[in-house]
C-alpha cells in the first residue's frame, strides 16, 4: 500500500508486520506450551497458513530466551525437505557450542556421544524450535523421538518443538506414525476464528491515525463481509489492503460491501484453496491419494468420473478440512 492510499483513509501504518493479536486463549496456550517445553518430548503447534503460528512460535522463543530458564536453539534450514537428524544435530551444536574453533565429528557415532558430552555440561533444559516442520520426514522424525531418549538416558532434558500446518497435526495421527504421534503434546492455533470480530477492530487500532475511526475507512456490513468471507489474519490483511487500493481509485470511502465483494476471489473457500490453506500441495495429495499429478488435478477441478471422485472425497474427508 502506498503513501497516497494511507493518506486518503488516515492510516499511519500498513497491514503488514503488525504484532502478534494477544487473546487470553492465546496466553494460555503460550504459558502452557512453555511449560511444557520443560518437561522434554515433542511438542507441536499447528495452524493454517496466515494464522501467525510463526509469529507465535518468535514470541515464545524470545519469552522462554528472556526468562533464561532453559536454553534456546533453532533449526534455521528453509528447505524442510532436506532436513534429516543431521542437519538437526548441527543445529544443535551451532546453537550450544561457546567455542568457535570448535568442530562437528562427521562420524555419526563421535558426533553422537560429542553432543552428549555436551548436553551434560548445561544445567539447563534444551529446547529445539523447528519451524515449517510439515515438510519433515517421517524417519526425520522418529530420529528426533529417539535422540530426545537419548539424551534423557545421559541426563539431560530436550524438547523438540515443531510447528506447521494442520498437515503436521494429521500426519502425527496417522497410525503409522503412532511411535512419534502418541508422544506428541498437540496445541492447535485456530482459537482467532472465534475472534474475526475483535482481530478487525484490533487492525484499525494498530493502523489507523488517532482521530480517524474504522467506520471513516469502512462501513460495517462491508467489514462484516470481509470478515465472514475470509479465514486467517493473512487474508483479512490481504484482501482489505486491496480493498482500499481499488476504492482509492475511485474515489470512494468508506469501502463499500460492493467493492469488498469486487476484489473477493470466486474459488476463494474452493476446495484446492482449503486443502492448500492447511499444507495440502499437490505433491502431499498425491500420496495421500495414492495417485498421479493428473488425476489430482482433474478431482480439484470436478473432473473425474464419479466413482473415483467419490473414492478421493472419502479419503479428502478423512482429513477434518472439508
């Protein structure tokens, strides 16, 4: 959003990079995730795209890195795909190794016992934030629950904290992975659906200029629209950003439920843009489905014949996103 658009509704900053909206169920989860965070295991937090779990996932760092009661590392690795218990274990080092001179063994076994070694040292509990952790394998996974043992046999205390799309939380369910998923505290991050109302008029407090008010920028029922059409704080951001940039054009304000619906897009709550909104890409689909790109397509797109599409809804439904 450019100057021009601020200054003809009153804004005094944009949408984008605002602080986290603090409920009281999210000062619980985050009191009760922290706690949890010294007990060692896994814990993972899950949310739909847009809904400020990574956000979250910064404030506990920094609350847990500023009480100092236990010792903050990151896996920092933006290609999750790669990730394996290698990667992890570097991440670990990095984060708890004081001396730069030091070296990570190559050898599996040395690099092993060297952490350790090391986890002894500390008087405190570990805890490893992952981000993105959708996209970890599954043996990636199970590695990280037999090094949390490991380190419990010598002593120490490790928590492993993930956070991802609802994929994350499904996947862990999975009877396959029974060995990760029932050793798993799951928090979900869906509790602002019930708050679309209070996150809108937070919005125009962080944004607007001291003397303009949200019914100067917007009228009610298009608010109401905006926000019964949409799911996450990413999107309301989003579309009412656009909002704005189309009525400025014309000259209008407040936004009308007119130029809301205008910029709202038709597939907007279609089913690929749910699936997607909780981790499903394709890729995910077509093992879920057990079938190819194309016909993953063609059952997005209603396309297939009824007896196979009624065979992938059966499998889609079992998810809990439609």
């Amino acid at each position: 959003m450019n100057n021009e658009i601020m200054q003809f509704f009153g804004l005094s900053r944009s949408f984008y990079n605002l602080p986290f909206l603090e409920t009281e169920v999210i000062k619980r989860q985050v009191e009760n995730i922290k706690l949890a965070s010294r007990t060692g295991g896994i814990i993972a937090l899950t949310g739909m795209v847009g809904s400020g779990k990574t956000t979250l996932l910064w404030k506990i760092q920094q609350q847990l890195f500023d009480e100092k009661q236990v010792l903050v590392c990151r896996s920092l690795s933006t290609d999750k795909k790669r990730v394996n218990i290698g990667t992890l274990y570097t991440a670990l080092f990095f984060d708890l190794v004081k001396d730069k001179n030091f070296k990570i063994p190559n050898q599996a076994e040395q690099r092993e016992r060297k952490l350790l070694e090391l986890v002894r040292k500390q008087d405190k509990p570990i805890v490893l934030f992952i981000d993105e952790a959708h996209d970890l394998a599954s043996q990636t996974l199970i590695s990280l629950k037999r090094l949390i043992e490991l380190v419990h046999s010598s002593g120490g205390n490790l928590t492993v904290i993930l956070a991802g799309h609802p994929k994350l939380g499904n996947d862990l369910r999975r009877p396959i992975m029974e060995e990760i998923g029932a050793r798993t505290q799951l928090f979900q991050l869906n509790h602002w659906v019930e708050n679309k109302e209070q996150y809108g008029s937070w919005l125009f407090k962080q944004c607007c200029q001291k003397d303009v008010k949200p019914a100067d920028i917007i009228t009610p029922e298009a608010m109401n629209l905006l926000i019964n059409s949409l799911v996450t704080p990413l999107q309301i951001n989003h579309y009412l950003t656009i909002a704005m940039e189309q009525a400025y054009l014309s000259d209008t304000k407040p936004i009308s439920p007119e130029i809301i619906q205008s910029v709202l897009v038709p597939d907007l709550d279609g089913i690929e843009a749910r699936l997607a909104r909780n981790g499903y890409n394709l890729q995910a689909l077509c093992e879920i489905l057990n079938s190819r790109p194309s016909e993953v397509k063609s059952y997005l797109l209603g396309q297939l014949n009824t007896n196979k599409n009624a065979e992938f809804s059966k499998e889609i439904y079992k998810l809990g996103i439609i």
